[in-house]
C-alpha cells in the first residue's frame, strides 16, 4: 500500500527544537560496493558525525536492486541490496530525486521503493507514478513535524516519474511550490526542499538556481538544501533561512580532485520559529569512496544570535 507520508518517531536533542543532518550524494556500487561486500561499512569513520541527530537525510545516488536492464549513458549505478543495511542503520530518510534512480530502469527503481519501504526508511522524490513521486515524506520528531520535498532537474529527462509510470520527481517551479503547500497541509511545522540541481563541477550555483531557492523561502520553505555538482557550493542566507546549494560528495568514488573528494556534513537546528543554528563538517574520500571527518579543515557555520556566515573549525565559530 502507498502511504502519501511516512510517519517516524526519534528523540530530540532539547525542548521545542529539533536537528537535522543533511548530507551530499551517497553512491554505494563500485568502491563503495565492493567494501560492502567485503561485509565493511564505508559510514563507519562518520557514524559519529551522524548518530545524535534527530533525522539524518542523505541524497541515495543509485538504484537498490538485483533487477533491471541498464540504461546506455555515461555512468550507470546499482548497489546490491545489502547497501540497505548500512542505509538504515545510518540514515533517516533518502532522497531518490537524482539522474541516477533510473539507471537500471523502471523495475530496479520499483524494487529499491519496495526495499526502503521494508526497512522503514522514509524516501521521498520518486514514485511508483508521478504522484507518488511528488509526495512530500512527513517526519514526526515527538511532536515536530518535519516535511521533505524533492525533485532533481538533471538529464535525462526520460528518468521523470509519469502519469501511470515509475521515476523521479522533476523541478518544475509551480510543482515545487505546490508540493511545499500540500505539506503544510498535511501539519508540517517545518518543510524543506532537497533538490538534485545545477552542473557538475560548478563552484557556484547559476542567477536561476538563486531566484528559485528566494521563491521556494518566500513561500515558506526553512531551508532550501541542494546536491549534484559533486563539489560544495557556498551557501547564502536569505531572509534569515539557510540555502546551501550544493553539499558535494558524501560516499562516491572515481574522482581525482580534492574539490571531488571533499563533501560537507551539514548540521541544522531548527525551532518553532525557524532557523536557530547551523554549521559544516568536512568529510574527504579516499580512493574507494570512503569518507572520512577532517577536524582540522574550515567551513561554512551560522554564528548564533547572528546567522551570519561565519568560517567554522570542526563546527565551532573562528
């Protein structure tokens, strides 16, 4: 049965607050599906990082499946269903909104829909049909209720969720905002778009990414999180609301540069009215994809009291 929100329960860190994790593209074939099969976890050197939030959310980079016909393009990924649990064991909810998804086609996506859902992790950004696809995840976190949204805007095109069809959800403005109001419908107290945008290897995000992360806060979204480039983008407060348009990669292998091995751990604390805190962690993988925390590397943190974008050591203002 299709369920239009999952409904979870985990503890929280301090009364009428809640703190979310939101981390970049997790890619679990190759380098890292070979440590899988090797029975390693390739999260177990940033569990830490991750195991006192309230819900962890991370962008899954690839079909779970043992089915499928791969699709001709570049890279193709599909990560065997042992991926699952390291995925539950650390990872609240996932994001299926990408240019991956699809890459073994419609049955290997129904199949990684079916194993999520026997595992109890929420996922949100794709769907058995279009509208499955477009249905916000509801979250409660004793008694917050937390919405994500998702959508990935990334050819090809032809991954797209249709009207009696599998696939993802695709970035469309007006769908985007509706999708934000029928959360807020459901009792979302906060809701926040996680989108799979912008070009690779981009060092900042382009004018049109800009005007749809303002449009997406000035119709109430909390924060507007983004993946794709699989390298960080500054991030940008506006109207006192967190965007980071790009978090890198988080778990992936086959990139030879710093700027693609290098991901961020991003830390949010929200309140009743929004935005409290905020900060990130520095992760780097080795040649398997393997992440690893870096203390000593400066990011990106909101000051408190101040929201300003302040350069951060291991999460602590400079």
């Amino acid at each position: 049965m299709v369920l239009a929100f999952l409904l979870a329960s985990r503890a929280v860190a301090s009364p009428g607050t809640v703190t979310l994790v939101f981390v970049g593209d997790v890619m679990l074939d190759d380098g890292p599906g070979e440590t899988l099969a090797k029975g390693e976890d390739p999260l177990a050197h940033v569990a830490p990082l991750l195991a006192d939030a309230d819900l962890v959310v991370a962008n899954l980079e690839c079909p779970v499946a043992t089915v499928g016909v791969e699709v001709p393009k570049p890279w193709a990924f599909r990560a065997h269903p042992r991926a699952l649990e390291v995925v539950k064991r650390h990872l609240g909810a996932v994001s299926l909104a990408n240019n991956h998804s699809g890459d073994f086609g419609d049955a290997a996506l129904v199949e990684t829909l079916q194993l999520l859902d026997r595992a109890g992790v929420p996922r949100v950004g794709a769907g058995r049909d279009l509208v499955e696809a477009h249905m916000p995840a509801l979250i409660g976190l004793h008694g917050v209720n937390v919405a994500l949204v998702a959508c990935n805007e990334f050819k090809p095109r032809a991954f797209e969720a249709e009207a009696s069809s599998p696939g993802v959800a695709w970035c469309d403005e007006q769908q985007l905002l509706y999708d934000l109001a029928v959360a807020r419908a459901a009792g979302a107290d906060l809701v926040i778009p996680f989108l799979h945008w912008g070009w690779e290897g981009e060092s900042r995000p382009s004018e049109r990414q800009r005007e749809l992360a303002h449009r997406l806060i000035d119709a109430g979204a909390d924060a507007v999180i983004g993946g794709h480039p699989h390298i960080v983008q500054a991030p940008e407060l506006y109207r006192g609301r967190l965007i980071l348009y790009s978090l890198g990669n988080f778990v992936f292998d086959g990139f030879d540069t710093e700027a693609g091995r290098t991901g961020w751990v991003l830390r949010l604390t929200l309140g009743p009215a929004g935005l409290v805190a905020w900060h990130t962690l520095v992760v780097r993988q080795d040649d398997r994809g393997t992440p690893r925390p870096d203390p000593q590397a400066i990011s990106p943190c909101g000051a408190p009291g101040t929201l300003a974008v302040t350069p951060c050591r291991a999460g602590a203002p400079l």
